[in-house]
C-alpha cells in the first residue's frame, strides 16, 4: 500500500481504503476472518474498523474478540495498525447497556479494550446521535478516556451536520480537539450527505470515513451476476427494485469502460477527495484483493458527468442546491 492520506486533520496517517469488519462473526468464522486480516497487513492495509455491537445480534463483540485474537502474542500487528471502534448500540437489556451516557461510555470503551486485547482505541467513534444525553456529557466522558490514553482520537457516525457543529462546538469550548472523522452511509444511491454533512466535515477538517460504498452490493454488479446472498437482503431488493433501470445503464457503462462496477463505485469515491476513505466489507480473500484495483483507476472529466447523469446527487451543497 503506497496511498496513505492523514486521517482529516489529525496527524494520523492511513491507508486509503479501511477494512471492515462487520462480517466477521455473523458471516465469517474466526479463521477466515483472520485470513482476510493478514492478506490486509500483506497488502500495507493500516487502517481497521470495527464495532462492538458487530457480530451478529447473539454475538455481539465477537467481530472485536475475532481482532483481538488475531494480534497474538506480540505486539508489531497492533502497533501498525490504526484501530477504529465504535459506542452506541445495545449489548445487553440494561438500561444502560446502550446509549451515550457516561456511564455507558465508560463501561463500553472498558469492555472494547479487553475484547481487542489492546490498551487503547486509536479511533473511537459514536455510532448514533444520542438525543437524550447532552453533549457536555459526552465529551466529560470522552475527554477522560483521551486523558487516560485509553482512546487516542474521536469520531462520529451518522451524524447530521446539525449534530457535528452542535458536537463540536462544545469539544472546543471544552479545550478538546473535537470529532476528526464522521462515518456515513454514502454510494451512488444515496448521496445525501452531499448536501451539508460533508460540507460540514470540510470545515471542521474532519475524514469521511465512508460505510456501504456499493450500496448493500448492488453496485458490485448485482444485475448480471451478483452476490445472491446480498440481493436476498431486504434493503438490497428495496434498491433494485427502485434503481434498477439506473444500474443497468451504470453496468453498462462499466463495461464500456473496461472495469468492474464495484471497482468504479469505489473509484468514484476515491476520487471525491484525499478526505473520503471508503471502508470495504469483504467477505472473502479474493474479494478484498480485487477491491485494491480501485486505486489504480482515475475516471475521467467524461466518465464522471455521465455517472452524474445515472446517479444525479442532491444538486450540490446547501443552500445553494435549493435557494439562491
């Protein structure tokens, strides 16, 4: 891996593409997961994302301890890596076993540590806005652990921009250095975020870290011959059913091209910037190989207006896409 950008405006640097883990676990055993793990490190992959809620809904953390296992019993895996997890969602039917509170936070971060087997959390990210605890709470409880060492950055995702300027207005006025990165739901079917999320990460020097990139696989050459377990997801059909007229014309164009549709969505959001880094979910060695085809394709001035023209976006930023 020869593409390494800073992770927004962090000092950090990282891989362009980030590897996921959301299928280790619930999809992929141990071994295989590990498999993919060391093809990453083979291939000079630096930048891991996970979370703990990841493995299933009977296995929560194990996409964390599959991680954890795979450092071994040195410490040269862990120190090249930057590590990225997440707080948010239920583990367990407490009533605060979910959520950011403090006190959730605390405990989650805690219980993250000793499913990855590490002393600290490089990225540690909010999976969710929580409506019902207030900022100051948060970064009380984020600004420990940063003060602890036991998370060295931190994150959102699926944040509105609302909710990053209302976040780090008070990091700032707390002295701290703020969300570096927000994670968000952006492909070509959906490129809502255009409109002020990314914006928004814009001025305050904030990464994209970029989740889905080929839409629940519907742009991974779904039409022609597809992964049949991904079009039997229910979000996937919903897509089909609605775009599938666009993505006929999207493989078409791919074709013309010379390149794999997959391999064109994860070019496209390459090319939005050194700040998108889209995260990739591979569900096999093969298929996370062929992935890294991506940065060695530039689409040209052309091809990107006609994309535009199969996958128009929200008209560009606000306000201006709406209003004077």
């Amino acid at each position: 891996m020869k593409d390494f950008v800073r992770l927004g405006a962090a000092g950090a640097r990282v891989s362009r593409l980030c590897l996921g883990t959301m299928n280790f676990g619930k999809i992929l055993n141990e071994a295989d997961s590990h498999a993919i793990l060391d093809r990453s490190a083979d291939l000079g992959i630096n930048f891991i994302d996970t979370a703990d809620v990841y493995g299933g809904v009977k296995q929560r953390g194990r996409a964390e301890e599959y991680i954890g296992s795979w450092w071994g019993s040195g410490s040269s895996r862990r120190d090249s890596v930057v590590l990225a997890t997440k707080v948010y969602g239920p583990m367990g039917t407490g009533p605060n076993d979910r959520g950011l509170s403090a006190l959730h936070i605390r405990q989650a971060c805690e219980a993250s540590l000793r499913r990855l087997r590490t002393d600290h959390i490089d990225l540690y990210q909010m999976h969710h806005v929580d409506r019902t605890v207030s900022w100051e709470e948060i970064w009380e409880a984020m600004g420990r652990l940063v003060q602890e060492g036991k998370v060295v950055y931190v994150g959102s995702s699926n944040f509105a921009a609302l909710h990053i300027a209302r976040c780090q207005a008070v990091a700032f006025r707390r002295n701290l250095h703020g969300l570096v990165s927000e994670q968000s739901l952006y492909n070509f079917a959906h490129r809502e975020v255009e409109l002020e999320v990314l914006p928004a990460c814009r001025e305050f020097g904030m990464a994209v870290l970029v989740w889905s990139p080929l839409a629940g696989g519907i742009l991974g050459g779904t039409v022609g011959s597809g992964d049949s377990l991904r079009r039997r997801e229910k979000d996937s059909v919903a897509l089909l059913q609605r775009h599938g007229e666009r993505i006929k014309a999207y493989e078409s164009l791919c074709r013309e091209i010379g390149h794999d549709a997959a391999i064109v969505a994860l070019a496209w959001l390459l090319s939005r910037g050194d700040t998108v880094i889209p995260i990739l979910g591979p569900r096999t060695v093969a298929q996370f190989e062929q992935s890294l085809d991506a940065l060695e394709v530039r689409l040209s001035d052309d091809v990107l207006r006609r994309l535009d023209e199969i996958w128009p976006g929200p008209g560009g930023e606000a306000p201006e896409a709406y209003a004077w």
